[in-house]
C-alpha cells in the first residue's frame, strides 16, 4: 500500500544541537507537506515541497525534496525549546488522501 | 486559530454507545478531513469529503460514518463504542484536495469507559 515511513520516532537533543527527521515512500510522490504538533495541540501546517530536488529554508528550519520524489526531510539547525513537539511529514500520491507519517517527536534538554 | 471548529472538545462516554463529532470547517473550504489519534500514535486518515461528497475513505471502521451536509459542516458518527476507539479525532480542512494545506481543528477528545 501506499505508506510514508518516518525515522527516528524520538528524538532528544540538547539545546543548541541541531535535528533532522526523515521521510521516506516506496512510491513516488506529487507532492509531501510537514507539519509540526505541539504537546496538547494540533497539526500545524509548516511546508510543502512539490518539485524534485526542491529545498526551501523557514529560519533554522531547511526542507528537502528528494531527486525522485520518494523522500523528504526536516533539518533544524540550533535547536530552541520552542522547537519542542511532533513533526510529521504527510505525503500526496496523487490521489486524495494526504497520508501522515509516524511522527518525529523531538524533546530539547535545557 | 486554524478557523476549523470542532465539538465537544472532550467527551466522555461508555462502551455500547454512539457519539456524534461535529466539524465546522474554515469559511470558504470545500474539503473536510476526519483524522484519528491515538495516544502516541500518528494520525490515521479516517475520511474526506469534498463539497458534500465522499471524496476518499482511509481506515474508518464500518462502526463509524460521516457525512458532509449542504453548509459544508461535517459529522462523523462513532456507534458501539470501544474501549479502543479512545482517541483524539481531528477534523481539518481545505481549500480544494490534498495537494492544498490542510488546517486542523483543536481536536476531539473521546474516552470510553
């Protein structure tokens, strides 16, 4: 079926240490989306990336497209505690259903 | 505030029953999403429906159904309760499809007891 697989499932980084979270699928994408869940809140929307090989930069954060389209990742440079939460990566295979990764869950030690 | 509105916020409820999840989705957005999440799992894609339409079904049990009504709210339906159907049901919302961003209400939380 048409899966996204996302590593690592947690991740605890001290502050100031970067963090990078992947995603990966079996088939290829039209597009993939990441979004970031704080404790005790929702999705919220960060980023979709469209085109093979694209990159685009938020601040600290820097998303990447894979050649094929088959994967993606979330780099965090300088972690701050506000970076705490899940970040998913959710991908489009064409059809209507957005389908979410497992989630990466990032806690900062201070 | 995503603009996605969602009742109740809490729900609690035993096992055998029905509950009803209403959604309001953001003015002007045709798609409505049911997203389920269990507590530290990732979000299971229930069901969408675009301008009233079921558009595509993911893992929703057949104890479950939703619908879109004509003024674009949403409800799903969760009947003979779980204990495992305990969970944070989001709804969310978009544009036109899944290529467009989606936004989140807060959330659903149901326990059954």
């Amino acid at each position: 079926g048409q899966q996204v697989m996302q590593i690592p499932q947690y991740q605890h980084v001290q502050e100031g240490e970067d963090f990078t979270t992947y995603c990966n699928s079996s088939t290829t994408l039209s597009n993939i989306q990441w979004y970031k869940q704080r404790p005790g809140g929702h999705p919220v929307f960060l980023i979709q990336l469209v085109k093979s090989g694209e990159v685009k930069k938020q601040k600290r954060l820097t998303f990447q497209f894979g050649e094929a389209k088959k994967n993606s990742s979330l780099h965090i440079t300088a972690t701050q505690t506000t970076d705490v939460g899940t970040y998913f990566c959710a991908g489009n295979f064409g059809n209507e259903k957005l389908t979410f990764g497992t989630g990466t869950r990032l806690t900062i030690i201070p | 505030d995503s603009g996605v509105t969602q009742t109740p916020k809490h729900l609690i409820t035993a096992t055998g029953q029905r509950v009803t999840l209403r959604c309001s989705p953001r003015s002007g957005d045709l798609s409505v999403y049911w997203y389920q999440q269990s507590l530290d799992q990732g979000l299971q894609f229930l069901i969408q429906y675009y301008n009233g339409e079921e558009r595509a079904k993911g893992n929703i049990l057949e104890r479950f159904s939703a619908q879109q009504f004509p003024d674009l709210h949403s409800e799903l339906n969760l009947s003979s309760l779980e204990l495992g159907d305990s969970a944070l049901y989001f709804c969310a919302s978009s544009v036109g499809g899944a290529g467009n961003t989606i936004y989140f209400g807060e959330g659903s939380w149901l326990t059954v007891v």
